[in-house]
C-alpha cells in the first residue's frame, strides 16, 4: 500500500523516559474499546492478506506451463478389485465392445455376446471373417467387411440379420439409427444401399459409369437425418478427380438425387463427417475442406502432413494428424477457426480411432487412454494401464471398457 506515513500527536511526556513494555497493560483499562477495535482489524488485514496470497499460489498452479494442460493421471495396475477378466493369448483380437457393459465375441461360426464378467449373455451363429461394428443407442450393428451377412444386436438378441446380394465394402449410420452399406455389385462402380433402423430397404442406388459418378469410397448421413452424402472417386479423365453426390431422406423425395459436386482437387476425398447442421467436411488426407449448402461451396480449413482420422464432435471435429513442426501423431480439436491448431495433445504412434458422443471424446493411445470431457483439453483425464489398449467402449456418462492385450477392464469415470 502507499500513502503519506500518519503522524502521531506530540505528546506532552514525550520527553519522559518510556516505560517498560510490561507495564504497558496497566493503560488497557483507560482505553479498553479503542483497543479491542484496533486488535480486531489487525487480525482482519492479516486474513486477508493470508486469503491475497493463497488466491495467488491458486492461480499459478492452475495455469498451464505449456499448451498441454496438466491433466488427472490414474494408474490401473491389472483387474484387481474392478469389473473384467483376463483374456488368452490372441483372445482380445475376437472382442469387439458393446457399450461399457457388454461384448462381442467373434468366433468361427458363431458370435457370443458377453458381459463383463466374462459371461455368456447370448450367441447365434455367424460367420464373420472380417468383423466391424457401429454403435447407437445401446444397439450394435455388426457386418462382415467384404463378406454378405449383416445384422442389428441389442442387449437381449438379434433384432435383425441379413445377407447382401453383394459384398460390404462400408457402412455408416445415422443419429435416428438409420444404416447405409457400400456394396460392390458386378459390372458397377459400387452401389449404396440405405436401410430404415429396422433392417428394412428404403433405396437403393448403383454408380455406373458417367464423368459425373465414379467408384463409392465412403459415405455419410447430415445431422438432421434429411439427406445423405457420397463420395466418389472417378478416374475416366486424365487425373483422379472426387466426386460429392447427395440423396434425399425426405419421405416425399426418397433416394432422390438432389445434386453433384465435382470439386476443383485431383484427389479422391475418403473422410466424410458433419460436425454441425449444414457443413459437411472432407479430407483427401492432408487438408481438411468445408462444404457450405448454402452457397454450395467448398474451401480449403486446414492443412497436414498426414490426416489419419476425422471424428464429429462437440460442434466441431477430433483429428488425428500429423502437422511439418511435429515429429508425432496429435490430437486437435477443430472448429473451423484459425488458431485450432495451437493447441494439441501429442500421441504415439500406437493411437487407435476416437470415438466420440456428445460429451466425451476417447482415444487410446498406448497402454494409455484419453477421456476429453465436453470438448476441453484441460478437463482431459489420463488413464495409465499396465498393458496395451487394443479397443475401448465408451457410454455417454464418460465410463469406459478397455480392452486390452491380456485383459478386459470397466472403468468407471
């Protein structure tokens, strides 16, 4: 504090020789008041100076020292005491994740699904060489990439099974559970066939050969569950050029093709997703492009060195990716603005696809995995396992189910 000193009255025994400081209690009873309240602001300055500095000491502990924040770190050492079981050699290659509380297991000619305890909750017969699995609202659905058979799972049995006429090459699914496969019908160029969330067909289209088609390498329905995008690789010209068509949803317009884009880049766009109503982004896997309905324009978002993976989420996108100043694969949250790069996690070169729902992001990387909370760095938890992560399930609290190279484990977040 500043300020002028304040300056005591001349005493008239000011001249006198002071007194001891032990007989300076004999003048407290003179001035009993004057002297409580001066020994109560005292100790009122004093607590508020305590409370000054210990605000300080918490602010500069909770800033970060670098642009990776200082995230919770939990070790897990084994399955003791928590829910989960030890798996066999070459076991955890079989195990899919249902959710947080169940699992698939892929065998010869038959799929168990498991709780996790290890237990057998129910099995059909199967055969899957290929598996993969979407997930939405609590239901699986589980395909043979490059085989025929296809069916939807819940939690007390097969809702649905099916066998395509042609070979799966992909599929997507939408938010109301809609599905969408990619087949490879012969003497075509791919075909996308779209299925209600009960299994039943609601169109089917086949890409022939037109300098306006091309080869269907993904696919991926809007947010709002009014249309589908695909893309599409075409090679008739003298360079590879992508191709963006969109079908309708709409019950009155239904598989109608409602227009085709031809974008200006001389390379195919395999990554599709939409982070928001109305914005559909695409990668060729270095640079990242916005496609805006309204305008129907496309623009260039961000560019890297190598894009490995692109996942909606939070209104924006979780990208794995490596930038020239990285000597690392990391993890950025995109959003469209220009200064989304400057902040990243870095990650291994052992990192598996996010997933994501609309609070929690997870991402294993490791014998590590990541839990990003509402699409901040530095709400992220760091979870240390004792073996590597293979696949992880994820529910909408943030609790999660590892499974691992020797062992399944629930964690609870």
């Amino acid at each position: 504090m500043s300020g002028s000193p304040i300056k005591k009255k001349k005493s008239k025994k000011s001249t006198e020789k002071m007194q001891p400081p032990r007989q300076i209690p004999r003048r407290k009873k003179k001035l009993p008041q004057n002297f409580e309240n001066k020994r109560i602001f005292n100790s009122l300055i004093k607590t508020s100076l305590m409370l000054i500095v210990l605000a300080a000491l918490t602010l500069i502990i909770a800033i970060p020292h670098d642009r990776y924040y200082d995230y919770q770190e939990r070790d897990v050492q084994g399955i003791e005491d928590r829910l989960g079981f030890a798996l066999e050699s070459g076991e955890a290659n079989r195990l899919l994740p249902f959710g947080t509380n169940f699992l698939l297991r892929i065998g010869t000619d038959k799929v168990s699904v498991l709780n996790v305890a290890g237990g057998i909750e129910y099995s059909f017969k199967a055969q899957i060489a290929n598996p993969r699995v979407l997930y939405n609202n609590n239901k699986a659905f589980l395909y043979d990439q490059f085989g025929h058979y296809y069916c939807l799972l819940d939690v007390n049995g097969v809702v649905f099974e099916r066998q395509s006429e042609s070979p799966i090459e992909g599929a997507a699914q939408s938010s109301t559970g809609k599905l969408a496969l990619i087949l490879s019908p012969l003497k075509t160029r791919g075909s996308l066939l779209v299925l209600s969330s009960e299994g039943e067909e609601m169109f089917e289209w086949i890409s022939k050969r037109s300098l306006e088609s091309g080869y269907i390498i993904n696919t991926a329905f809007d947010t709002e569950d009014r249309f589908i995008d695909v893309s599409l690789m075409n090679t008739d010209g003298a360079e590879v050029r992508p191709v963006i068509k969109r079908f309708s949803l709409s019950p009155d317009s239904l598989g109608e093709e409602l227009r085709t884009v031809q974008p200006n880049i001389n390379h195919p766009l395999p990554l599709l997703c939409y982070p928001r109503p109305g914005r559909l982004w695409l990668s060729d896997g270095c640079s990242i492009y916005e496609y805006d309905m309204e305008t129907e324009q496309i623009t260039v978002l961000y560019n890297f060195s190598v894009i490995r993976s692109m996942v909606a989420y939070n209104g924006g996108v979780a990208v794995i990716a490596m930038t020239p100043a990285s000597n690392s694969q990391q993890l950025f949250l995109l959003h469209g603005g220009v200064n989304d790069c400057d902040i990243a996690i870095d990650l291994s070169d052992q990192v598996i696809t996010p997933i994501s729902n609309e609070e929690y992001l997870a991402v294993g990387d490791g014998n590590q995995i990541i839990l990003v909370n509402r699409g901040e760095f530095r709400m992220s938890k760091v979870i240390t396992l004792d073996d590597a992560v293979v696949r992880i399930g994820m529910d909408r609290s943030g609790n999660l189910l590892g499974i691992t190279s020797s062992y399944v484990i629930r964690l609870d977040n």
